[in-house]
C-alpha cells in the first residue's frame, strides 16, 4: 500500500506543546484568521462550544489556562 506523506498528514494530524497565536486578537478573531487561511466558512462560536471555550470567545490566547490553550488549539 503506497500512501504519500501528504494523505499520512491529514490523517494523524500535529498537537504542538506551545502555539503561536497572534497576541492582539480574541479567540473569535483567531479562529476567523486561520479559517480564511484555510479558505473554510466555519462558525467559530460553534467551534468554541465544541471545545468547552464558548465563555472565553473575547479573551484573547494569552489569557487562557495551560489546559484552555491546548483545547483551543485543537
């Protein structure tokens, strides 16, 4: 089975131990930024309630947990 490293990406995906959030804008700035990068129509409230944030939609990165960062990133 030939599997290219492209179709392996999309499958097991990343989890970073820090991430690079741009400091200046809330986590529904955050999430509109990178779904316009990946050219996605996404509602990032709903994104947020996935992850237990939805109370945090207008904090920005810096201010969330340890814990709070990681679900975010996911």
């Amino acid at each position: 089975m030939n599997v290219s490293s492209d179709e392996i990406k999309k499958i097991i995906g990343v989890q970073l131990q820090t991430s690079g959030f741009y400091p200046s804008l809330n986590l529904l700035e955050l999430i509109d930024l990178f779904a316009g990068l990946y050219n996605q129509q996404v509602d990032p409230r709903e994104l947020l309630r996935k992850v237990n944030l939805e109370d945090k939609a207008k904090n920005k990165s810096k201010e969330l947990s340890g814990g709070q960062k990681q679900r975010f990133s996911i």
